[in-house]
C-alpha cells in the first residue's frame, strides 16, 4: 500500500511537472512557509500591502452608514425568516427523501402500535 501511494505520487508529479513546463534541468526544492514570507515581505508588492495593512483605517472619511454597528447587521425577526426560507428551499430540493423518511417511520410506528395493542 505504501510503495503504490509513493509511486502514484512520482507519477502525479512528473505529469504536473510535464504539464507545466518545467525545466527538466532544475530540480524542484522544498521552500518553507517562512523562507517564502520573507521573500514576499521583500518584493516591492509585499512591502507596498503591509504598508497598507499598517495604517490604520479612519472612520470618520467614510459614510456612518457604510460601516456596521451590530453584530448581524439586520434584526433578527430577518435572520429568522431567512433561515426558513433557506430551509423551505432545502426541504423542496429533497423532498423524495423527506416522503421516504415519514413512510419509514410511520411504517415503524404502525408495527409498534400493532404489536402493542395486540398485549
């Protein structure tokens, strides 16, 4: 099991690597997660993104209205009645599962009831 996901992967590889035009010449090379944040943070787009990301946002250049001040940003008798709808669409999508479910259970419930009865 191991030596066939080793060998599927080589494969995967060799086909991304053939499918991208890569140098054949150049060996591939791990790079790690801090070595390639160093090397953003030094290109010229990367300096100019933390540079903005630094600066801090000032509300009053911008309208009152345009920022939110709860948490939902809409009440929530609005929130309620969209969940339900949101349920109503998923519940008309899968309707036959829903018609299969309450037969199966009504079903049960009847043999239940029967059985019961009977003592």
């Amino acid at each position: 099991m191991g030596m066939l996901f080793i060998e599927t992967n080589r494969s995967h590889q060799r086909r991304i690597k053939n499918s991208t035009g890569a140098n054949e010449d150049m060996p591939c090379r791990y790079t790690s997660v801090n070595e390639f944040a160093e090397a953003f943070q030094s290109f010229h787009i990367g300096r100019a993104i933390c540079h903005e990301l630094f600066t801090p946002f000032d509300r009053s250049k911008c309208h009152p209205i345009a920022l939110v001040g709860s948490k939902y940003a809409t009440n929530r008798i609005e929130l309620l009645s969209a969940c339900l709808l949101r349920e109503c669409i998923l519940i008309k999508r899968n309707s036959f599962m829903y018609m299969f479910k309450i037969f199966q259970v009504s079903s049960v419930d009847v043999s239940y009831f029967t059985l019961f009865m009977q003592n």
